[in-house]
C-alpha cells in the first residue's frame, strides 16, 4: 500500500539509521497491488486579501480575485477579477471589475460586466452600473441604478424593442431610468 511520504526533515543524530527498500509489484506477488503516483491537481491561487488594519489611497489594478476587509480610497479596477468587500471593508472609490459583491459600505460608482451583489450587511451609495443586480433584504442602497443589456438579440419583425415593458402593474423604461413602482 502507498502513503504519501512526508517532507524530508534533516535525521536527528539518534536516528541514523537507512531507510528499508520499498518492495515493487514484481518483488511481492502475494500482494498484487499496482502503485499510480499522480500529481496533485492545480487548484486557483488565492485571491488577494487586504485585512481590516491596511488603508490604501491610490489606484489598485490587476486581473485576479481581490477581498478587501480594509479601507480603500481611490480606485479599483479588476478586468476579469471579482471584487469582494468584506463586512468590514470601507471603499471609497471608482470600482470596476467583472462581479462584485459589497458586504462592507462602498461609496462612489460600481460598474460590473457581470454582476453586483449586495449582501444584507452591504450599503452603497453612488452609482451602479451592470447586467444584473442581487440585492439581499436589509441593505442600504441610495444610488443611481443603470441594468446594462447583455448581447442583443435579433429581433423578429413587427416588436417594439422602445416600448415600455409593464412589470407587476409598473412601467419601466428601456433606457435604464428609474420608474416608480405602484403596487
């Protein structure tokens, strides 16, 4: 049977002693086990992680996963990264990446190419542009929502595509402005 060996650690003076041969499957055919190493598998790398004690005024860019559990004042842009703001995250800032998620306060505008979430801890205030929004009950939201339309579609003749669309006994605009909601 195979175990996965431990790290070589330097031999202590008492133990000098060498280390007994391995039997193979073709020294001990009583056994007929086959023994397969395999690589571990790769898994992602971390995502980068700034703790509630760091403050960071400036400019932070790059292409990976971000969690900010800190104060950030400046800008954050992720290209194909997602943006965490953990519940003790404080970012003051112009954010772009392609999914974030607030569960701290962000105060400034959030563009996502995919997706915002706001978790019920989560306040915004500012500007939110992106495909989809996810807003949890018990989050503060005062900003300006823009739902930014995915891949268009062909469309097939004789549909309006600027008529307004009624929803739950409201209208909303296909521009993206807001529309009040009469239940």
């Amino acid at each position: 049977m195979w175990r996965k060996q431990d790290e070589p650690k330097a031999p202590s003076p008492s133990a000098q002693t060498t280390p007994k041969p391995v039997p193979s499957a073709s020294q001990s055919p009583a056994t007929n086990q086959t023994v397969s190493v395999a690589a571990p598998p790769l898994s992602a790398p971390p995502a980068g992680h700034l703790t509630r004690l760091l403050v960071v005024k400036g400019e932070i860019t790059g292409k990976d996963d971000l969690f900010v559990d800190g104060e950030v004042q400046g800008k954050i842009r992720l290209d194909a990264g997602k943006l965490t703001i953990g519940p003790d995250g404080r970012v003051t800032a112009d954010v772009e990446a392609r999914e974030v998620v607030v569960r701290g306060e962000v105060r400034g505008k959030i563009k996502a190419h995919d997706r915002v979430q706001i978790a019920a801890t989560g306040r915004v205030s500012g500007e939110i542009v992106a495909r989809l929004i996810s807003i949890e009950e018990g989050a503060e939201v005062h900003a300006r929502v823009n739902m930014e339309r995915g891949e268009e579609r062909p469309r097939s003749e004789g549909t309006l595509s600027a008529a307004p669309k009624p929803v739950n006994n409201a209208v909303v605009p296909p521009t993206g402005e807001l529309a009040r909601v009469n239940a």
